[in-house]
C-alpha cells in the first residue's frame, strides 16, 4: 500500500463529546461536590433545607 508522504494535521474541536471537554466538565463538577460538602460542614446542614 503506497504511504502518503504528506499527512495533514486536524486542529481538534472545542465542543460535543472531545476529551478536552470531558476532563474540563469533570474538573468543574469534582470542584462543585468538595464545595458542596464545605457548605454542609460549616452550616451543620444540608444545602436543601434553605
């Protein structure tokens, strides 16, 4: 099979289902829970009963 001697680089997109997303939405949400769980700590309570 002849080999292309040439191969073209494709810049990845920055939206839909890419890895970059992924971790980045994984990242914010890990950020979110720890948050969450500060606020219950010092209001001796959960978040809901406001």
């Amino acid at each position: 099979m002849i080999k292309p001697e040439i191969v073209p680089k494709r810049k990845l997109p920055r939206y839909g289902f890419h890895l970059y997303n992924e971790r980045l939405n994984g990242r914010i949400a890990m950020i979110g829970f720890i948050a969450l769980i500060l606020i219950e700590f010092f209001l001796n309570h959960g978040l809901l009963l406001w």
